[in-house]
C-alpha cells in the first residue's frame, strides 16, 4: 500500500511538471498521448487503494454540485487600480512618483480582462479561492479554481502565501466550448465569470479556464522589486503571462503601450489596458493608498473602441415616469472586449439627426464600460428603411403623447413596464435598499400576485412567496427580513423612493434638509420650493404636483400605515463650509465625485451642478471641460482635490 502511495505522489509530480510546462510556459516537453498514459495510471492507482490525495490532479475535473457559496472575508482589503486615459496624465503620475524615488524603474505589465481571484497556499498546499467581491468580502469559489490546470495545487513555497491574479478564458478555449455548446458564451469574459460562479465545479472543468497570477498580497519572504515577485511567482509554477517589462522613461513606457495596444486583439487572451507600477517595493508604503487605490500604480486604458454594424431593428420601451425611448438592436459585433447587441438611441430626433436606418450600416461606439451608443450612418442599402416614430405604447397599447423630442405613456396605472420600473426604483439601492428583489422578481409579483403598489410590498406573507417559482423557505425570509429592515429609512432615500419626476438623489437630499419632516415637504409652496439651490421652476412645480395628487398621497398613506418610517438625519460634522458653494467636475484622482459631495455637505456646504457667479470655488479633476472654462472666465478660484483637502478639511 505504501509503495502505491509513493509510486501516486511520483506520478502527481510528474503531471504537476507537465501540466506547467502545458499552460504555464506553453512549452510542451510530452505528447497527449505520453500524458495520457501518466493520468490514467494515476487514475487506476486511486481507484485501487481507495485514496486520493490532496493534490491530486484528477480531481479538476470537478465534484459535488454545491447548493450555494459561501461568503468569505479578505484578510487584506483589495484595492483598485486609478485609471489613466492618456501619456499625459501618466507623466505627471511618473513626476509624482519620482518625487518619492528619483531613479526608481517601473514595471509594466498585462490588464487582463476577467475575474479578479485571490488564491491562498499553506505549506506548499493549495487551501482555498476567493472572488474580489467588494473588496472586502468575497465568494468561496475553491472547488471551481481547483478544476483550472493552471492553478497550481502544489508548490515549492512552504510558508503562507496570497497572491492575486485574473481567472480568464483564452480564445481557443472560447471556440473549442462554443463548438460543442447547446448555448454558444457571448465573449470570454461573461466564459470565465459563468465558469467561476456556477455551483456546479463539473460545469467549470468543461470551460477550460486559466488564472494568471500578477500580484502576492503576503508572503513572509521580503521582495526588493516587482521584477523579483515576478520571478517568485514563476519559480512556484504560477502563469504570469508572456508579458513582463521594466521601464525607465516615459518613453520607453509609451512605446511599449502603444506596441501592445496595436497586436493586443491578435493575443490569445483578453487585455484591456496596461499596469504600471513602481518597480522598487520600498517607496511604496511612503507612498501609500488612497481608501482604494494604491497610489504606486497606474492603470493605462486603451482608448474607446468604434466598428460599424447592421442595426436591425428598434427597440421601443417604456421607463418608469413613461417615457418611451428607442434602444437599437444590433447584428452582433465583438467591441471592447464585449459581444455588443444593443446600443443607446436617445429619442426620435436623436435618431433622424444621427441619419440611420432599419437594415443600415451604423456606427458605434463602446468607452470602458459605458452602454454602447450608437454614433452615426456608416451605409445606406436598398432595403434600408425609415425608423416609424411609435403612435401606440408597445407595452399596453395605450396612445402615446409627444413633448418635445419625448414620447410618453399616459397609462400610468395601467401599464405593466412603467409600475415594474416604478417599484424596481423604488426597491433599488439608493432608494429603499431592499435586498433580493430584483426587475425579474418584481415582475414576477406583478403577473403572479398582483403587486400594483409600493405599498403592497409590505403586504407581502411568506405564504404567498413561497408558492412562486426559485422561492424556497430562506429566500422568502430574507425578502420579507429586508422589507421590514427597510422601514425605518432615511427621508431623503424615501423621497428618491417615490419616483417624483426628475427628483434625484441631490435634490432628494436638498428637500429633505430644506424642510426636515415628510409633512413639511407635502404642505411646502412653490416658492418655498424654489429657493433652494439648484431646483429651478420645473422641479419645483413637479413636486408640488406630485403632493397634490390624490393617488399619490393615498399611497404615501399607505406606506406611513404598514410602518414605513421616514427620518430626516442631520449628517453635519462642522460648520466650516457653510455659505461656501461648490462645483466639481472632472475624474478625481483620489475618490469618487459623490464621496466629496458628501464630504462637503458633511461639513455645511453646497455642491451644484453649473457654474456661475454665486460658487465659490471649482474643485477640478481629470478630463474637466467647459465648466472649467467657464470658471476661468468667471475668475472663479480652482482647486485640485488635494488643494481642497488642505485648504478646508486637513486642518
């Protein structure tokens, strides 16, 4: 028995040496058939002894189907990449840097373009895997890592290691699974994260994914550079990609960006920009982190990617307020590393502008991840055809009405697309924050139980949610958990709640510090309204509208009636920005334009959205146009981020 064991864990070496030299190098030092020979040998040994080792090479193929993941929390916070869009943005980042270390090198590599994993091994032992998730929490997807060859299940480090890199399926796995599936993948990117996130590992196996490791997030032995992390993990058979350069100069820096971004559709994997980070490892925690980026490194993005198509026909659906909006189904067309099918159309007059047609050649374009918008007429054919304005709701086949260059459904009680918008808004994060119920799922309560109203929500028993299909006993207590949780709510959000139009979340939060109570609010005059800043005649007589309407405060009745609690919460840290008005524009370097919102109310300013003689100061980022323009015309005094943070907040 014993020397069975020993002749298993030879044969393991051995495929372990193989499967490396297979997907890690792509260098492979025997036939299919020579490795062959060593699996299926393995394979009789374990059915001989009755045992299978850890590290076992015939277990990728996949095991039980699991019922669920299970939640894991990061030991380390992952952190994003800060994006930069252009050579110039990346000098001042290379100046800023060599502010800490004027000699330091920088290390470029692939952004690879899938799903981001976080692996940890103990004693040279593969223990488990992770999705990013947030961040901070992600999904146990171990027995799903474990089917991918690449993935080594064993290495030469024998001491804790993270590491983090991209689980991504290569193009030729991507044709060889689309050749045989019932249901062809869209692109490899939605290959790899169905692949990872489906419960059934077996499943997984089929796709024949890869994981390419790019960053150690712990490891007791101390590294000096990049480069030698890059080493490390090649020495512990992890792929790293073929791609790996260390550059000094800006120059070298865009040369070779720009050589990657012309072959990168030829590569075998998808990449969506380049990584730059300082090679030396010892500036860094001088350097440090932003609450999510690591100051020390950089993501290049390649630039919005065109092509043309045929737009084969026009969608036309209703929205929540009824508007009625075009959306442009395309013959499918690989984008930015995207299958793009459906594209923006904006209105009736965009589309007449823009000069395009049924069965035309148009146009698009994909920036990132922004929805794809459709640009222009690239070609005319004969049986192009003139896109008919709609007369008749496509959804409940009630009249439309046009204002302007809009088109609307009056039937709002009575048409099903606008009440599962309304009660999908209203269910949304932002808004009321209740967990587990998505458009599909309202949808379901509007064909099966009759849901009409917010309020019927809270009406809801887990009698009747458990009699509707994929609703079992917990799904059905967590709705009904996170509709009770969402009862004592915020006013503002509940306002947002309420779809009032063109009430967003700035002037939701704007009424709700204005007047402080919902009755203030539903008894407030036009001028009362009025004179807050930035709610001009339109939204003010909207929301005076809205409070008169006897469905509406039926409703809200309702709402008040099953529990529904709103409060208005004062939020204010200082003083020290009252009488202070700000506008931001631009991409800012260190947080997101809604964070230093707050951070501005926080402390008793304003924030609005144009400038003009009453602001105050412009805070400024990357990519500001004509709001800074104007700005500078005005003589108004401009901040960059950090300039603000240590002119009001810092001290």
């Amino acid at each position: 028995m014993n020397d069975k064991i020993k002749l298993m864990k030879e044969l393991i070496e051995k495929i372990d040496l193989y499967n490396y030299h297979y997907y890690t190098l792509d260098a492979p030092i025997v036939s299919d058939k020579e490795y062959d020979e060593v699996y299926y040998k393995l394979v009789d040994l374990e059915n001989e002894t009755n045992t299978i080792l850890p590290n076992s090479p015939t277990q990728r193929v996949g095991g039980e189907i699991l019922t669920q993941f299970t939640k894991r929390k990061h030991q380390y916070k992952l952190y994003s990449l800060m994006k930069v869009r252009s050579f110039e943005d990346l000098n001042k980042w290379l100046e800023e840097m060599r502010e800490f270390d004027k000699d330091t090198d920088f290390a470029l590599e692939y952004k690879f373009d899938g799903l981001q994993l976080v692996l940890e091994y103990d004693k040279g032992e593969f223990v488990c895997a992770t999705t990013r998730g947030n961040g901070e929490i992600g999904e146990d997807v171990t027995a799903q890592v474990r089917t991918i060859a690449s993935v080594p299940l064993t290495i030469s480090y024998q001491h804790k290691l993270l590491v983090q890199g991209e689980g991504m399926m290569t193009k030729k796995a991507f044709e060889i699974y689309n050749r045989k599936a019932e249901v062809p993948l869209k692109n490899t990117r939605n290959g790899v994260a169905g692949a990872i996130r489906n419960l059934d590992p077996k499943e997984t196996a089929k796709r024949k994914l890869d994981f390419f490791c790019y960053s150690i997030i712990f490891c007791e032995k101390k590294f000096k550079t990049q480069e030698e992390m890059n080493k490390f993990l090649k020495e512990n058979g992890f792929n790293v990609g073929d791609y790996f350069k260390v550059c000094h100069t800006l120059e070298e820096l865009v040369e070779n960006i720009e050589t990657v971004g012309r072959k990168k559709n030829e590569f075998q994997v998808d990449i969506d920009g380049m990584v730059i980070k300082v090679n030396d490892v010892s500036p860094r925690e001088e350097i440090g982190f932003t609450n999510k980026f690591p100051k020390w490194a950089r993501a290049f993005k390649f630039e919005a990617e065109e092509t043309s198509t045929i737009l084969e026909d026009v969608l036309w659906q209703v929205g929540r307020s009824g508007k009625v909006s075009p959306i442009a189904v395309l013959e499918p067309v690989e984008l930015a590393g995207a299958t793009i099918s459906r594209a923006t159309l904006n209105n009736i007059e965009d589309i007449r502008k823009k000069n395009v047609y049924l069965k035309s050649r148009v146009f698009i374009r994909r920036s990132n991840e922004v929805i794809p918008e459709v640009l222009g007429l690239a070609e005319k054919y004969e049986d192009s055809q003139i896109i008919e304005e709609p007369q008749f709701c496509p959804c409940c086949n009630s009249k439309l009405i046009k204002k302007g260059p809009l088109i609307f459904c009056k039937n709002h009680d009575g048409c099903k697309e606008q009440i599962v918008a309304r009660l999908t808004h209203f269910v949304s994060r932002n808004a009321f924050d209740i967990v587990g119920l998505s458009e599909k799922t309202i949808s379901q309560f509007y064909d099966e139980l009759g849901l009409r109203h917010f309020s019927d929500l809270y009406t809801l028993t887990k009698d009747q949610l458990v009699g509707l299909e994929k609703f079992k006993d917990k799904k059905a207590e967590n709705v009904l958990s996170a509709l009770e949780k969402s009862k004592h709510i915020d006013l503002s959000r509940f306002l947002l709640g309420l779809g009032i139009s063109e009430v967003g979340e700035k002037t939701a939060k704007d009424l709700a510090k204005k007047f402080k109570s919902l009755n203030a609010i539903k008894s407030a005059t036009f001028d009362e309204i009025l004179v807050i800043e930035d709610i001009g005649e339109i939204i003010a007589q909207n929301i005076v509208d809205f409070f008169k309407d006897d469905d509406n405060l039926d409703e809200i009745e309702r709402l008040l009636s099953v529990g529904v609690a709103p409060r208005y919460e004062n939020t204010l840290v200082s003083n020290k920005l009252e009488g202070l008005s700000f506008v931001l524009t631009g991409t800012l370097p260190n947080m997101q334009r809604s964070e230093m919102t707050k951070l501005i109310e926080s402390h008793g300013g304003k924030t609005t959205s144009s400038v003009s003689k009453l602001t105050s100061f412009v805070v400024a980022g990357e990519d500001a146009g004509s709001k800074l323009e104007k700005a500078k015309s005005l003589n108004i005094p401009i901040l960059s981020e950090e300039e603000f943070l240590t002119k009001f907040i810092d001290n």
